[in-house]
C-alpha cells in the first residue's frame, strides 16, 4: 500500500491517507495485511484488546477485523475525530461491533498530580459531532478489565 509522510519528517503522521492538513506529502510503500488475516495465518485463538492509531484510516482497518470483532470479541480503543471524512460514524460503529458491544468517550480530567479519565458512554452520533480524543468499544463484560488495565498503565508512566 502506498503511505504518506509529511515533508518534514514528523512520522507520528503518517497515513495511507493523504490529509489535507498538510500541502507537502512524501510517500513509499509497505506490505499491510488486515487484522482477520493476520489473526487467521498466524492461527491466533485469543485477543483481548486492540488500540488502533491510523491517522484517519480507522474505518478500513475496523472492516478488515470483521470476523476477529464477530469471533474473538476483543476490546478496541482508537483515536476519533469528528473531522474525518472517512464514514467513521456512530450508526456505522452499531453496525460493525453489533450489539453485543457499548461505545464509550474517554474524557480526560486533570488532577493535581495525573490526568483521570471518566468513560461516557455514546448513544447518539451527536455525542461524536464535535469529539476528538479516544473511543473504547467493549462488551459489557469487558469493561472492568478495561478500567483496571487503563488507570494501572496511565499511572505508571
């Protein structure tokens, strides 16, 4: 697949998206695979959670684990931004993860000493229209593990 680089070299942007964000874009070329076939060559028979950073490419990669998210029921965690054109919306997210998952805001509160997040769960695409920052699609069952695995790493660092 083809990606894109920003001129100035900050790699924390590269896409296999050319954004508008910036006017000068280098690119190259990299093997990509999506998460169902590599769950399926690497014969993988449990995932508990995937964060995804894909600077506006979310929504391929969510299609591409279609049978991982059907079969293995991991949790996800990857950035929104209202500002992507990608299609990644909260009817779109329903649709993919089903019902067996809820969709939660991580809102970030900053404390005397450490940031805090609070999980605000999402009902309507209205919730979304202006948000940028984390989402975490889990299944209900899936959420204390989550509360535990979240405030332990933010802590330690």
């Amino acid at each position: 697949s083809k990606y894109y680089y920003p001129r100035d070299r900050k790699l924390s942007e590269t896409s296999l998206v050319k954004s508008s964000l910036y006017s000068k874009y280098k690119f190259g070329f990299s093997k990509t695979v999506t998460i169902d076939s590599f769950i399926n060559k690497n014969k993988i028979k449990s995932v508990n959670f995937i964060k995804i950073d894909a600077e506006f490419y979310e929504k391929n990669i969510l299609i591409g684990a279609k049978k991982t998210i059907e079969k293995l029921h991991p949790t996800f965690m990857f950035e929104y931004n209202f500002k992507s054109k990608d299609g990644l919306k909260y009817q779109y997210l329903k649709k993919i993860f089903l019902k067996k998952y809820k969709i939660y805001l991580l809102k970030r509160k900053i404390n005397l000493f450490f940031y805090s997040y609070d999980l605000v769960k999402v009902t309507r695409q209205k919730q979304l229209s202006n948000y940028e920052g984390l989402l975490l699609v889990t299944r209900k069952n899936n959420i204390k593990l989550f509360n535990y695995w979240f405030n332990f790493f933010f802590l330690s660092l």
